[in-house]
C-alpha cells in the first residue's frame, strides 16, 4: 500500500554579486496546486478546485500576499516542482534606497 511521505520544507537562499536582488525558496513536498489553477492564485477571490470544496476558503491569502509584496518591492511567485510539491519564491531588493523609497512614499500617503 502506497503512503503519503512525510511533510517537509527546504528552505534555500539564492544570493549574486552580480545581482541586485536576493531570493528565497521555500519548497514542499506536498500536493501540487493543479495547472489551470497556477495563473490565478493571487487573484482576488479566487479559490480554485480544492477551495471551492472548503467553506471557509475567502481567496483572499494569496491576493493580499501579493499586495503587500508589491507594495514592499518584492515579487513572489509560485510553481509545481517535476517531483510534487511547490516551491515559492520570494526575491528580495538588495538596495537599501529602493526599501527607502517605500517608506518615503507611504509615509507621505498617511500625511
């Protein structure tokens, strides 16, 4: 009888001289999010084939994820691995100025 492996998360960092960016990933081993449903996790509300099956699914975690990222310069993004499993990404600036720039720009929002 086949079984489920146990869970698990390998957690990488992805860091070039060359680059000014630093990156992230996060991959599990768990159930791949289905292919027609990769182009639409960070839409608002969009809950998928598994979510619609959930009641207390919002579609909301993803959308809002992808909001803030935004709003702080980072891209997140999200893909099946050939073996299972997900893996996420988040690239990150290396720039302390573009990080200032945010804060400049939200603090004057606020005034």
């Amino acid at each position: 009888m086949w079984e489920q492996p146990a869970p698990r998360l390998i957690f990488s960092i992805a860091d070039s001289m060359n680059s000014e960016q630093i990156s992230l990933s996060i991959k599990d081993n768990g159930t791949s999010i289905p292919l027609s449903d990769l182009p639409f996790v960070f839409d608002k509300g969009f809950t998928g084939d598994t979510g619609s099956y959930l009641s207390r699914s919002t579609g909301m975690g993803l959308y809002l994820v992808q909001k803030m990222a935004t709003d702080l310069f980072i891209t997140v993004e999200l893909k099946n691995n050939s073996y299972g499993g997900t893996t996420v990404t988040l690239t990150f600036p290396k720039s302390v100025t573009s990080i200032w720039e945010v804060v400049k720009c939200s603090y004057k929002t606020k005034q």
